[in-house]
C-alpha cells in the first residue's frame, strides 16, 4: 500500500492505493476530514473500432450508511458526475477510444468536507498511476466568496451567505474550468483556487512515483487533411449564421437545418457511412 498526504483548511487529505480494488486499471481511496470516497478506474484493453465518441462513462454515488440517511438524490449525483466528466474528458489523448468507466463511492460523508472535492482528486489520481493515457493530473474545488474574501471548499451552511458558488479544476500549467460577481472577484477567486490546489497535483505525481504503471502506447489515426477542411468549408459558414440567431426556438431550427444539409451532403455521408 502507498500513501501520501497534504491539509487543506486543517483538514488532512490523504490518497491511498494498492489496499482496495486492486484488480481495477487504478483505484484510489480519497481521506478529506471524516470524508471518504474510494475511485476507481476501469478500461477495456483495446480502442472501439470507428467510435463516433469517446466512450467515457463517470459515475458517482453515496451508500445510504456514508450520511446516515438518504442523501443528494438523483440530481446531486448527475452534477458531481458531470463535474468529474467535463474536468477529465479533455485529458484524454487523442485517439485512446476504449471504453473508460469512471466510478466514485462515498462511503463516508463529513458535512463540512465537500465529496466532491474528494472526488473529482481520486478520479485525476486513479487515472494518473493507470496505464490509461491521461495527459497530466488535476485538482478541483468549489470557491465561495463570504464577507468580502475567498474561501476554498465552502461547507454547505456558508454556501447559503457566500455571493459566489463556483467549481474550478486546475492543473499545474494553468485554470481548466472556470455567479455574476465582479471581475476582479472571479480573478483572484480562481488565482487564489489554484496556489491552493497545487499541493494536491503535485501529491499525485508523488503517488505515481511510488506505484505508477506504464501507460499504454496509443495509435493516432491520421485523416485526410483534404477532407477536413472540405467539410469545415461547407459546414463552417451555415452554423455561423445558425448560431447568429438571437431567438432559442428559430436558432434551434436553424440548426435542426444545418444538421440536415450536412446529412444530405455526399462528401459528409460518405465519411459518416450514412446513405446518401
């Protein structure tokens, strides 16, 4: 078993692998507080063959015994399972299309350590010592903004008088993911987030180098230059001026439109083995 540590608002973080679901690609078992959350991580060994779409799932749920009572339901659980989704999604390497599954379990959930913080670090850390491809490890937290200054990881209870709810992920190289307060406010919000959050990428890399397995060596198919920009000039302008329309019903038609003319375009059909 392999472990490292950091603190956060004087609650301890602790990740740990090779103790739980050690059959998974990777698994980690996330400590924030009284906390708990186990990740794991599961590939098929091969890509999909002509996969329209990477096949990505992220689930995230809480046991009934983690809160002592029902908690969240269905739409906490849809966020914080699209929140993990949009933050890795993009670090996949291009051409990796074997189908991923992405679980988080809360088993033990502490009201004033945010499982989703917990989360989305065991699913960044999990893909990171894997053989799955995952381009460079992350870090999110939710960032409120109480009484005139920036607090990391609100609890629930200073959510309700913070003027900013806001959820940043970040790598080392910079902010991935960024209601209505000022400018200035947004700014130092997601500056001060991401000093704070550095300690948390960097104890992945940590944990990498103690139980890190070698990634797996992905094929690019390459495309026909050709081919791209014909579509890109055929498509390009009709969604402009789709996308130009202020009104969501007509705008929605337009593009309802676009998706048609490219469907009956000979070039695009072809490429998308559709019947002409």
């Amino acid at each position: 078993m392999k472990r490292v540590e950091r603190t956060i608002n004087n609650k301890k973080v602790i990740l740990e692998t090779g103790r739980i679901a050690r059959q998974a690609n990777g698994a980690v078992l996330v400590t924030y507080g009284e906390t708990v959350v186990l990740v794991t991580v599961c590939a098929s060994k091969d890509n999909i063959p002509d996969a329209p779409f990477f096949p990505l799932s992220c689930v995230y749920q809480m046991k009934y015994y983690a809160a002592g009572k029902i908690p969240g339901g269905f739409i906490m659980k849809f966020l914080t399972s699209r929140l993990i989704d949009r933050s890795v999604r993009p670090l996949f390497p291009d051409g990796y299309m074997a189908e991923t599954i992405l679980m988080a379990t809360v088993m033990s959930y502490d009201e004033e350590c945010p499982p989703e913080f917990a989360s989305l670090l065991g699913a960044s850390a999990a893909l990171h010592i894997s053989d799955i491809p995952f381009v460079k490890p992350i870090a999110g937290a939710s960032v409120g903004y109480i009484d005139g200054k920036i607090v990391i990881n609100p609890t629930t209870a200073q959510l309700e008088n913070s003027d900013l709810n806001l959820f940043m992920s970040v790598a080392k190289d910079g902010v991935l993911m960024p209601m209505r307060v000022s400018e200035d406010v947004i700014l130092d919000a997601l500056k001060q987030g991401h000093e704070i959050l550095m300690p948390f990428v960097e104890m992945q890399e940590e944990l990498r180098e103690l139980t890190g397995q070698e990634k797996r060596v992905i094929e690019v198919k390459k495309t026909d230059e050709s081919i791209t920009e014909e579509v890109i000039r055929f498509i390009e302008p009709k969604l402009k001026k789709a996308l130009s329309e202020t009104e969501k019903i007509p705008r929605y038609k337009a593009l309802d439109t676009v998706k048609q003319e490219m469907l009956e375009n000979s070039l695009i059909a072809r490429i998308l083995r559709l019947p002409n």
